[in-house]
C-alpha cells in the first residue's frame, strides 16, 4: 500500500506527538525539581538519607497505583478529558511543595503528584496508537518520550536559578504554572482523529492503514492472563526503579562523590539528559527502519532492546570513575540507552495488544514498575546509610537490571505476537502472520 500522506495537505499527527513531548517535558520539570534541590534540602531540613527515600518513594507508589487507575480512565473517558485532569491534579501538586516543610508534608506532595502524574504515559501511548499506524509507532513514542529528557534539562537550567534567587519555594511555583499553560494549548487544539478538523481524509486513510480492530473493554483477569501482558510487566518491573534513581539520587550522588552543590548541577545534568534524548528518538526511529527493511516485528524490537540492555552493563563502574566527568559520561550512556530501551518497551504494547487495551496493559506494566521503584527507593537509602555513603552495590544492580530483564522477557515471549480482541466476549485470540 502507498503511503497517503506522501500527498496528503495535512500531517496533523505529527503536531499530536508535538503536544504530547510537551506534556511529557512539563511533567518531568515538575517531578525533577525536587531531585535537584534535594542536596540544599538536605542541609536545610536536616533530612537523612532515609527520611529522602521515604519522601521519594511515596511518589512511585502512588504514580505505580495511578497507573493502574489511569489507563483504564483513559480507555474509558478518552485521552482529550483524561489527560487534562491528569495534567490540572500534578499541577496543582507541584505547586503544593511550596507550602510544606516537614517530610510528612513532602510525602504526601509527592504522593499527590504521583498520582496526577501518572496519566501521561497511559493517555500518550494510547495516543500514538490511535493516531499513528504501526510503522510510525515507535518514532512517534520515541519523540514524546524524548521529553523525559528534555524535562530534566529543563529544570537542571531553571531550578538552581530561580531557587538561588528567588528561593527555593519559588522553584516549585514556578514550574507548576508552566504545566496550565501546556493545559490551555490541548484543550484548543485536541481532538480525536476522525473528528478533527485538520485532519485531511489521506491522513486520516494512512493513520487507519492497519486492520480495524474491535472495541470494547478488557477485563484485568484477561490481560493477566496474557504472557504479551507480562512482557510489559516484567521489562517495567526490573528496569523502572533504575529510570527513577537516575532521576532523583544522581544529583545526591554527583555531591557526595564530587562535591557537586547546586549551581554547579546543570552542567553534568545537561550532558546526561540530552544524551538520553538521543537515544530515545534514535532507538525509537531504530527499530521502525528495521522493520522497514523487512526483520520482523519480534526480531525488530528485541534487537533494539538487547542493544540498549548492553549498553547499560558499564554503568555499574560510575562510582569508581576517577573524575565527575568520567562518571558523567558513563551515566550519559547509561541513560541514553534506557530511552532506547523504553521507546521500544512501550512500543512492544501497542504491536501486541488491541487499540482498546493499550492504556489498560500500560497501566498494569507502569504499576508494577513503580511498586519495585518504591521498594529499590527504600533499599537505597537504607543500604547508603549503612554503607557509609557508598553508591557502589546501587550502581552493580543497575547495570545487570536490563541484560536480566530482556532474558526474562523473551523467556515470556520468544516470539513477539500479536492478539485480536474477540469482540463479544472481552478474550483473546493470539494472531499468527
């Protein structure tokens, strides 16, 4: 079949994952600025590494029971009204940070934002599936998830700034209002696909390319059911709690080994995290061009997998790095690589698994992922404060955690198949080309 677009006036999807990169930029901002103030924090409110632990790991566990809320509200309500309630909440909760002190009163900020926050990923892969056919999935996921990334730069350039002076309340005011600004350009411009006024008939044949599937809901029990379900599942469960010490411990641990105080963060930060925006848009347009060149589906995306998972094997010598700059660039890849890995992760979802289901099967994958960061978050500051500081037992479980993980994942799946839902009664029936 020829590609419609080539011809088509509009290209209207691309201005989609657009609006979703910014989403998904706005939410990390949000959820960075605490990461980055935690060293200032620390020394401010007397924290001890368990009192952070405990503040961040309320986050994963309320974000890892939002998701499993949150993607079936967006199979249910549709991502247009699902993700502005999503984006109001986290907002709302950014801000909260300001007004607080103790660490119960951060904990239970932090929770709150776990919760908005976990509508992003549910209602932006159930986006791009309904947007975009399966050849593109994989680069648009890899440009909304490139915002992670962005997010972080972001906050790395503006946090240490307003907080130096303005203080550091004002950080997290600052960074919750970008979020309604984000809010308002959805609502004016989203709309679902057939419904959408930009939307030329040849891009809405190219966005419909692939065969139509049925509706419906799907029961948890179905899905879990699934070994496709548990692909998902595991791959998020054993590499989640490592994205999630990227994000809050390095500036932590960028200090203890280096000395790095906060005006000096947004260096080492930037190198790390533009990195990882590299490796999100190129593992996610990697795996689409092999499937072009006709690899399989199955071969595709688990070659871009294995890829990043040997990627991340050096990350496990980071603390013995000599210099900040030698530790830096063994985490820059590290990082990179887990934005390959989880372009193609998500993108596993959407190859297997009905339009309808999407969210559902990313909700129950992303719950199960921030149950194991919760309990990683717990360890670290526990095992930090008995080790005296040392990140050197952290950092030799983060470098295993992919090579692991995509072993269990192709012992689940050696094939990567697709499933059709049975219209009438909610199950599934494996597809075999």
């Amino acid at each position: 079949m020829s590609d419609p677009s080539a011809t088509a006036v509009t290209r209207v999807r691309w201005t989609v994952v657009a609006l979703l990169f910014g989403a998904t930029t706005v939410n990390y901002i949000d959820r960075q600025v605490l990461a980055i103030l935690a060293p200032t924090l620390t020394r401010e409110l007397g924290w001890r590494e368990t009192d952070y632990a405990g503040i961040v790991s309320w986050f994963s566990v309320a974000y890892g029971v939002g998701l499993l809320g949150m993607g079936r509200v967006m199979d249910r309500i549709g991502v247009r009204v699902g993700l502005s309630l999503a984006v109001g909440v986290w907002s709302l909760a950014s801000m909260a940070h300001a007004l607080v002190r103790s660490v119960a009163g951060f904990g239970v900020a932090r929770a709150l934002l776990g919760i908005g926050e976990s509508g992003n990923f549910p209602a932006a892969v159930k986006t791009v599936a309904e947007w975009f056919p399966q050849r593109e999935r994989a680069l648009a996921t890899g440009i909304f998830n490139a915002g992670t990334n962005v997010g972080v730069v972001v906050a790395a350039l503006l946090v240490p700034w307003i907080a130096l002076v303005l203080g550091w309340r004002w950080a997290f005011l600052a960074t919750g209002a970008l979020d309604l600004v984000w809010l308002a350009a959805w609502l004016a411009f989203y709309r679902d696909p057939g419904r959408h006024p930009r939307v030329s008939a040849a891009e809405l044949a190219w966005i419909r390319s692939d065969p139509i599937e049925p509706g419906g809901s799907v029961a948890w029990r179905s899905l879990l059911r699934r070994r496709q379900a548990w692909v998902f599942i595991v791959g998020k469960t054993m590499t989640d709690p490592v994205w999630l010490f990227y994000l809050f411990w390095l500036p932590k641990f960028l200090e203890a080994n280096f000395g790095v105080r906060l005006a000096g963060l947004a260096a080492p930060l930037v190198v790390i995290y533009v990195a990882a925006d590299v490796g999100s848009v190129t593992g996610g347009w990697i795996s689409g061009a092999l499937i072009k060149r006709g690899w399989s589906v199955n071969l595709g995306r688990k070659t871009a997998l294995l890829a990043a998972a040997l990627a991340i094997v050096p990350t496990m010598f980071a603390p013995a790095a000599g210099t900040m700059w030698a530790a830096v660039s063994i985490v820059a890849v590290a990082a990179a690589a887990h934005q390959w890995w989880s372009a193609n992760l998500f993108t596993t979802v959407s190859d297997m698994f009905p339009r309808h289901a999407v969210a559902s099967v990313v909700g129950l994958g992303g719950f199960a992922g921030m149950c194991s960061a919760f309990a990683f978050q717990r360890l670290t500051g526990a095992v930090l404060e008995a080790a005296g500081g040392s990140y050197a037992p952290i950092f030799a479980v983060l470098g295993l955690a992919y090579v692991g993980a995509l072993a269990v994942m192709h012992v689940l799946a050696p094939r990567l198949e697709p499933i059709a839902a049975a219209q009438s009664s909610g199950q599934f029936i494996t597809h075999r080309p």
